[in-house]
C-alpha cells in the first residue's frame, strides 16, 4: 500500500519534457501578446527637439526666418504591421522644434526653407531593447536659391525593455527618440552655418 502512494506521488512530478513544453508556451503566449497590440504610428509632440540652455546660439541671420517647405518619404503606420513616422508627423515635429529655437518665420516670410527627405527607418524585427536608426536628409537654401546647409544623418536611437513592455510600442518609442535625436543632430548644423552673402554649404559627413 505504501509503495503504491509512493508510485502515485511520483508520478504527478512534472517531468522534464513538461517543463520545456510549458516554458515554451509561456514564451509563445507572451509573444502573441505583444504581437496582438495594435501598432500606432509615432506621436509628432514625442519627436521635437528641445534645445539646451548651453548650446552654441544660432547665427543671428536664421533668427525668424527658416520655414519647413516639403517633407517626402514617410510612411503611413498599418495598424496590423509596424510603427512607421509619416510626412506630416515629422514636419510638426521639426517645425515645433525650430519653433522652440525661435527660428520659424512669422507669416509668409520665410527667407530660408528647409527640404526633407526621410530616407528611412532601420528597424528591428523583434526583441527586448530595440534600436531604431533614422536616415534624413536635410536641405536649407539661402535667400539666393543656394544651398547653405546640406546633411545626411544617421541617428540610433534604443528603446530598451523598462520603457514598454509590448514590443509595438516599444518600436514606437525608438522611432520616436531616433527622429528627435535626427532632428537635434541637424539643428547642431544649423548653428554652423556661415550667414554671408555667399554662404558655402555645410555638408554631414557620409553624403548630402
């Protein structure tokens, strides 16, 4: 009788096989749930730059008087694939962010138009951090017509674990701190630019 209870309670143990098999479907089942939320597309209040108090001051030619003119190649977010940053996102965001430097122009006064060109986003498949690379190309023209600053960026930026626990927002979040860090890493190059009556252009590193 007592070997019998013994057998009994031995063989309710989970075996090792079981253990596996339940690890996996906890990993599955975690994984259908991030993969069920609904990806939304990149917030445009989320990806303006703020300027800091000790950063070199702009040229005083550019103050009021810059205007965002095109933004082309951004994509639409589908809800049912990925968290994408479309044309009119990423021009609210950028014309906010020269608008904090106090660079936009006021009415139609817009001695200085920007061009944008969102090349692309490099994005993760999956997994727990995730790091989003923005690739934009930027072009200020002058009063003249002529080219003054002309920069290709590349900006990573890492959403990591702690910030979201599903995955689409967390891709969310990336795409949002890559455009914000771009959009920074540009206005960098604005405060270069030379303001004469024949400005050289400022070329980015790696293109133009």
């Amino acid at each position: 009788m007592k070997q019998g209870v013994k057998d009994m309670i031995l063989n309710s143990k989970p075996s090792n096989s079981t253990m596996r098999n339940g690890a996996r479907l906890a990993v599955i089942a975690v994984a259908a749930m991030q993969l069920a939320a609904c990806a939304t597309a990149a917030k445009p209040e989320a990806m303006i730059a703020t300027p800091t108090a000790s950063a070199q001051p702009f040229p005083q030619g550019l103050q009021h008087a810059m205007c965002v003119r095109t933004v082309t190649g951004g994509q639409k977010t589908n809800a049912l694939w990925v968290s994408k940053v479309d044309d009119q996102s990423f021009q609210t965001a950028l014309t906010a962010s020269l608008g904090g430097a106090g660079l936009v122009a006021q009415g139609s006064a817009c001695s200085f138009p920007v061009d944008v060109n969102l090349l692309g986003l490099s994005q993760p498949i999956a997994g727990f951090d995730m790091t989003v690379t923005s690739h934009v190309n930027y072009k200020v023209y002058d009063p003249a017509g002529q080219p003054l600053v002309l920069a290709t960026i590349d900006a990573p930026y890492t959403a990591d674990f702690s910030a979201a626990f599903v995955a689409t927002e967390r891709l969310r979040l990336a795409n949002e701190g890559s455009i914000r860090t771009n959009i920074t890493q540009f206005m960098d190059k604005l405060r270069q630019a030379e303001i004469k009556g024949s400005a050289p252009a400022v070329a980015a590193a790696g293109g133009n």
